[in-house]
C-alpha cells in the first residue's frame, strides 16, 4: 500500500508535539503514514492550499489558519460550524473541515472519570475557554467565566446570545471555591515558568474537580494544589491526545482503546519534558530489580545517543574506596544506603548521561527526589528471569533466600517511582529501540 501523507500546518510553529503524538497513533492503527510539519507564512498559505495540502490524505490545522482555512474548503462538520473554527481536515473528493477540540476536552475528562456537569469554572477567555465555556454551556452546566479584562464578558455575551443561559463572569481575585469543575485554560504555570499558578490553593478549596489544559509541564502547581486537596484531575496531555485520536477516527475511521490512548499519553508527556520542558538533556536514569539489565540497556542505550553512562554501584565503589560487599560488611546496609543516597545526589547533576541505579536505590523517596529532573525509566522482569540471571552472583549481598518477597515488596515501589515502564525480558536492542522512541 502507498505510504499515506498527513501533516500539521500553521505559523511559526515551533516546538509542536503533533507529529510524535500521530506517528504513535498510526504505528497503534499499523497504518503506513508519514505525518510531517508544514510551517506556512500567511502571503503563501492559499497556494501552500492548493499546491500540498489539499493533494494529501488529510491535515490539522493550528493558529492562525483555523478561520483562514475554511473559505479553502467544500464543507465543515457540525461541531466546526458550532465553533467556527477547523482544526482537521479530511482531504479526497471533497475537503471538509472538522473541529476536535472539544471532542478532546471531554474524553479527556471522561477518561479522569470526571463528568462535565453542575458548575463548571473557565479560568480565561481564548480560544480555549471559548471551547470549553461553550461545551460546557451547551451540555446545560452552569458555567462561571473568570477573566483579568472585559474581554470575559464579550465571551459572556456571544455564549448567552446562541445558546439563551446565562454566564457569570468574574475577576481571579473574586474566585472562591465549590464548582463541580474547574478548568484553567490560561497559559499561566507553563514551561519555563512552572512555579507560576493562576489561583491559590486556596481557591480550589471546596472544588471537586480540575482539568488543567497546560500540558507542558505535566504537573502544574494548580495541579499539585488539586491533588492535594483530593479533587480529581484531568491534564492538558490526555486532551492533546484524545483530540488527535479524533482525527485518526475522521481520517481513516480509526477506533483506539482507552488503554491504548493512555499508553500514548504516558509516552508524550516523557517525550516533551525531554525536548521541550525540564528534563531537556537531563540525565535518564534506569531503575528495577537485580537482573533486569539496567548496566547492559545503559550502556547500549548510551551508544546509540552518544551520552556516557554511569552505574551508581560503580560511583560507590569510587567514592567510598571499597567494594559494595565490603561496605555492607563494614557498616551494614544503613552504612550502604548513605552511601548510595551521595552517589544519586551528584550523578542527578550529570548532563547527557544514562544512569544505571542499584536495585534498591528507587526504593527511597530521597533518591527520587534527587532524581525529580531525570526521566526515571523502570526495567520490569518477572522474579523467575532475576533468579536466572543472577542467583549465584556472589557479589549481589541481598540476593538471597528472602529475594522473592524482597521483589514483591519493590515491585509497587518501582511502579510508582518511573515515569514509565518497558518490558525489559526481551532483547537489549528492542528495549533500547523502545526507549529510543522517547528520548
Ligand atoms: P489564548 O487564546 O492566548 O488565551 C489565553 C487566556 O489566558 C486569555 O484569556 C488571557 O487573558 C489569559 N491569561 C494569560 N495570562 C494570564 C494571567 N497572567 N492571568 C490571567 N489570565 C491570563 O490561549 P489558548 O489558545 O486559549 O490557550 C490557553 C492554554 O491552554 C495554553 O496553555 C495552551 O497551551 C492550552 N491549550 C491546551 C490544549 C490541549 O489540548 N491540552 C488545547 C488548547 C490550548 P487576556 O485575554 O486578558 O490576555
């Protein structure tokens, strides 16, 4: 089958997650695709139309072209004429434009089991608010807009005049809690100004849900303050992600199981902290049980990437002028960990560098803080295959005959500290393809 062409198209488009987050999809659909970017200055955008666009399978469309656009094509979807706006286009006989983006927000929301219903509170009034007041609006909730100018109640009176409800609007400093949800869809706390937050905590109290559009960081500080306060949250990522499913659902009639989608949005929030937010050539760093092949994946992985790798049982040895058997002989495990706690500190201040760790060492909340900037990356293998790969190594102190329940007990304690997992019982080369994906 001929390789199918989609692409992005807007301007300037800069950093973009896009041709990730569809790659993924088809590779998900087994569908032969190429997805690329198409950065087109507005004097050229109608000949950019005619020349490339429309002669391809389909594409999206992002600022400024989500008008322009539509006087381009044959027909538009429901939702696109609600909105007045295209951000997918399906090409063929006829061009027809689609609008996802509300498709996004609410499977978003739907995937966090959070209902959109009761009070709903937009923090903003761009393009995004305006999606999510009207989506919100048009599913009978009673919506609350906050703004910082008068362009919150210009958004207030377009929504009350096509769909006759009405709007309160507000300033942020009027906010107090008790909405059944919450939506920031302002740019504040976004890379690089991460520590920034749009509300107190304060005033998310009483609320019982956030969804936080920002997908850049993954963990806002509103965020934060939701989860502390026990509200259930949906992210900026998982909308990304549902939007583009939508668009793989209009171009070839793709469906994706929930799972899938969520496998996709673990792998693009990994992906964007390592090109476009904090963990930018910050260390990765490879945890998991004794066997699982952190030494052997670091260092192929390393290769591939050009970085240097470290194993921090080898920074140990170089650091407390011993062996790892000897320490334990001579100061017993706490002595070790101590040890190991000083190891993960400077080897977390490495640049470009692939970081073996100990089997215990991401048992610590201490050392996965150390590590908070690294992609932490957890190599999973069943106890039976640990057992066979290092059973009789004599040189492993704690592999002995407590190893099963000492794995049982790590296991959750892994899971917990990575940003993600891989299968690592299969080849060194597939898993370092896998990780490959990511980084
Ligand atoms: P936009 O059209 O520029 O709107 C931004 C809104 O935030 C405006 O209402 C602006 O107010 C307000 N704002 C900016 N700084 C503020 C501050 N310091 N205090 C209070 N309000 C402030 O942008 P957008 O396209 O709607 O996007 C908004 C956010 O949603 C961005 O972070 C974007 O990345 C995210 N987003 C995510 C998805 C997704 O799929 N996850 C989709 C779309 C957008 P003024 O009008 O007064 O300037």
């Amino acid at each position: 089958m001929d390789m199918e062409k989609y692409a992005l198209t807007g301007h300037p488009l800069g950093h973009t997650m896009s041709p990730f987050i569809h790659s993924r999809l088809f590779e998900l659909s087994q569908r032969n695709a190429l997805y690329s970017v198409c950065d087109c200055p507005p004097e050229s955008f109608d000949n950019c139309f005619k020349s490339n666009l429309r002669n391809i399978n389909g594409f999206n469309v992002t600022i400024p072209y989500k008008q322009t656009v539509i006087p381009l094509l044959d027909r538009l979807d429901s939702d696109a004429e609600f909105y007045g706006a295209v951000n997918c286009v399906a090409c063929g006989e006829h061009a027809v434009g689609y609008n996802t983006d509300a498709y996004g927000f609410c499977a978003a929301l739907d995937s966090a089991g959070i209902s959109l219903e009761g009070s709903v509170l937009v923090l903003g009034n761009g393009g995004a608010a305006r999606t999510v007041a009207f989506e919100a609006a048009r599913r009978g909730c009673k919506v609350t807009i906050a703004s910082r100018s008068d362009k919150g109640q210009v958004l207030a009176k377009e929504l009350e005049r096509r769909l006759g409800c009405e709007i309160e609007v507000l300033r942020f400093s009027q906010i107090i809690g008790g909405y059944d949800l919450v939506v920031n869809a302002t740019p504040v706390g976004m890379f690089p100004h991460t520590y920034e937050c749009v509300l107190e905590k304060e005033q998310l109290r009483g609320s019982k849900a956030l969804m936080d559009l920002i997908y850049n960081p993954q963990q806002t500080v509103l965020v934060k303050y939701a989860n502390e306060l026990g509200m259930k949250v949906a992210q900026g990522m998982e909308m990304l992600v549902w939007q583009a499913a939508r668009a793989h659902e209009i171009w070839y009639g793709a469906s994706f199981e929930p799972e899938k989608i969520s496998e996709v949005v673990v792998d693009a929030n990994a992906y964007m902290e390592r090109h476009f937010g904090s963990k930018k050539d910050a260390p990765v760093v490879l945890l998991g049980f004794m066997g699982c092949g952190k030494s052997t994946v670091g260092s192929a992985l390393a290769e591939r990437l050009v970085w240097d790798f470290v194993d921090t049982d080898e920074l140990i040895v170089k650091q407390e002028g011993m062996s790892i058997p000897q320490i334990f002989d001579e100061r017993g495990e706490a002595g070790f960990r101590e040890a190991e706690h000083r190891a993960c500190l400077k080897a977390a201040q490495l640049r470009r560098t692939v970081i073996a760790t100990g089997g215990g060492a991401m048992t610590f909340e201490r050392n996965i803080s150390a590590f908070a900037d690294c992609t932490k990356i957890h190599l999973s293998i069943p106890f039976s295959l640990a057992r066979e790969r290092v059973g009789n190594d004599k040189s492993r102190p704690l592999f002995g005959s407590d190893a099963e329940n000492l794995y049982n007990n790590r296991l959750p304690l892994y899971q917990k500290a990575a940003d993600l997992t891989v299968d690592a019982s299969q080849s060194v080369d597939t898993i370092s393809e896998r990780i490959m994906k990511i980084l």
